[in-house]
C-alpha cells in the first residue's frame, strides 16, 4: 500500500464521511464493507445528490461520482476498490486483501468477470434512467446480451472454491452485481441458473447484504402495461438468518411485487429459529400444519402456540423464536411480509437470560 495512505490507516479520529447512493452497486461495496469491518460508529453514510445541476455535492467530489470517502484527516478517496482497501486495512487486520501467488491471480480474474458484469448492467441502468425519447435501443441491446453472457458464464463459474467460505471482494462484487435485478425488472437473470439462484440468496440474507438492498425501481409506463396476473408454484428453498428453510413464493425478484412478499417457512421436528427481529417491517403468519411455539419479548418471556389454522402477527423491533413443539412432525407456515424483499431484513438477538433459563 502507498506510504501515505498507510499512515492515514493509523488514524483513529472517527471523523469519515461515505458518499454514496442508495442503487449505486459500487457505493453498495463500499457499505458493505463498513458493516463488515465494524465501521458503522466511525463512518457516517450520506446520500449524495448526483446528476442534477449545481449540486452541494460536487462541492465536495467535483467529478460526482459514488463511492466516495472524506477521511479523518480530509483526503477524498473515490473508487470502490480504493475506498474497500483502505476500510479494509483501517484496522491493521485486513481480511479482503487478494491471497498471493496463484490463488491470488485466480481470485482477480474472477474480480474482473464479476466487475464486468457489474460495469454493463451500470451502463444498461443509466440508459434506462434518460427519458424514452433520449435512448439508445443499440446501448439497451448491447448491454443486455452482455449480461446474458456473462450469467451463463457464472453459473459454471459459481463452483469455484473462492465463490465459497470466507467472504471476499470477489463474491461481494458479483453480488452486489445480481442485486441489480431490483433496479432493472428487465434483468431477470434468474430463469435457468440454480446454481446462481441458490449462491445468491444464500450470501444476500448476511446481514450487511440485507442492510444494503438496493431500493426496487418504481415501475415505468411500459412495465406497468405488461403485469399480468402471476401464477407460480415454489420450487427452490433459501436458508435464512434464522436458520430455517424458506420456500420462495410471491416477492419483488420473482413478480415484480413493489410492497408484498409471501413465502412459505419449514421449522423441521424439534427445531427452533433463532432468536430475531424484523427490521422495518411487519409479519403475517399463517399456520398451515404443526403447532409452533413463538416466544417474545426482551428476555423471551412472554409465548403464543399456534396450531395449523391460526394467524400470526408479528410487529417491527419485537425479539421472537419460533420453536416447532413436535419431535416427529414438520411444522410448515405462510409468511407475508410489507416488503417485497425474498430475504428477510432481520437482526439477531441475543438473550442473556431467557425467562425459562435455556
């Protein structure tokens, strides 16, 4: 690392500023990071006004752009790359740095193929942002069949071992890449790649993907005069924070829902979810067959069984677990939720005494 930039490392002051916007995959990087290191006390998050006319915020970045950190001393680092090294590295214990030798060569190339379909869908989204009239359909169709390749290339690329384990660069930028299907309801690239689907929903329900989720892109004229009555059967199951298996049903990604989603949730015999809330949001839940026990509360000590027939509901900000009381039976419910997200925005909770003492 540059010597100057190493000194500022050593810096302790919690005194930065991270400019970003909330679509932007790039500035989504960055923030990710911030979760990931434990910055979030000593980097303040502002949503910078860009391309719009004499904004205060090219006072700050003349060029506009996001990501873009004011350090503690007031050097300005733009660049995801730059700006995800140096949080990286604040600590004197980075854990995002590139391996050496030839793993370290592997994991750039595939930092490339993931930055590349990152850069095109960017592109195909600023296109989409000009009015009708100002568009270039060559731009559009380019920048489509680009994406199409390069998700053909990842479902065979998703085996790689980096693409597993500890998280890195590489997966956080083909992620942050995948998550732009909630800005551009035309890129569905989820039809015919499972191994993608089930890589994906796995790393955005982390709770620094979940934190970050790129707002879903209000609906256009010409989508709103394509919706159509949706029929769809759940076929594919994604492992939740609270390690249970949901079953994906109505959503933004699968329907283009803008305020619903619907799924339905497995506590398998015995088990429990793990102790949670919901984030900015409110749950309904239907009980379709078992009987489940739902503790809550701050220590957990209030409780509610339901049993195949009865409703559910479950307010923001209220710490629960959900506990299947069979040994031999599964327990399966339908939870909807105001927000039409496939993963839950959840927080762990941690209960120092639980009321029965467990």
């Amino acid at each position: 690392m540059h010597r100057a930039l190493r000194a500022r490392t050593r810096a302790t002051t919690p005194d930065m500023k991270l400019y970003i916007t909330p679509g932007s995959p790039y500035a989504r990087m960055a923030r990710i990071v911030v979760l990931e290191k434990g910055l979030a006390s000593r980097v303040e998050v502002i949503v910078a006004k860009t391309r719009v006319a004499n904004s205060p915020y090219y006072g700050i970045n003349p060029s506009g752009r996001v990501p873009y950190l004011v350090c503690d001393d007031g050097t300005g680092l733009e660049d995801s790359p730059l700006i995800c090294l140096y949080l990286d590295h604040l600590d004197g214990n980075p854990k995002f740095d590139f391996p050496a030798g030839v793993e370290g060569t592997e994991a750039r190339r595939l930092e490339a193929l993931a930055r590349s379909l990152v850069d095109g869908l960017s592109v195909w989204s600023r296109e989409l942002a000009r009015p009708q009239n100002e568009r270039s359909p060559g731009v559009i169709q380019h920048e489509t069949e680009r994406a199409r390749r390069m998700i053909d290339l990842w479902e065979a690329e998703i085996a790689n071992p980096l693409m597993r384990g500890r998280l890195n660069i590489v997966q956080i930028t083909l992620a942050c890449g995948l998550g732009l299907e909630a800005r551009n309801p035309d890129f569905r690239w989820r039809p015919g790649h499972p191994k993608l689907c089930e890589w994906f929903d796995e790393i955005a329900a982390r709770p620094s993907f979940t934190a970050t989720a790129p707002p879903n892109a209000p609906p256009t004229p010409a989508h709103a005069a394509e919706r159509t009555v949706q029929a769809l059967r759940p076929d594919r199951a994604v492992m939740t924070q609270q390690r249970l298996p949901y079953f994906i049903g109505i959503s933004g990604q699968t329907v283009g829902a803008n305020g619903l989603s619907m799924h339905i949730v497995v506590i398998p015999p015995g088990a429990r979810a793990e102790p949670h809330m919901h984030i900015g949001y409110e749950t309904g839940i239907y009980v379709l067959e078992g009987r489940v026990r739902t503790r809550w509360g701050h220590r957990l000590e209030h409780e509610v069984v339901s049993e195949a027939g009865d409703f559910l509901f479950v307010p923001p900000g209220v710490p629960h677990e959900a506990i299947n009381l069979s040994a031999t039976a599964t327990a399966r419910a339908v939870v909807a939720r105001n927000d039409p997200a496939e993963q839950d925005k959840v927080e762990p909770y941690n209960v120092v005494a639980p009321a029965d003492g467990r």
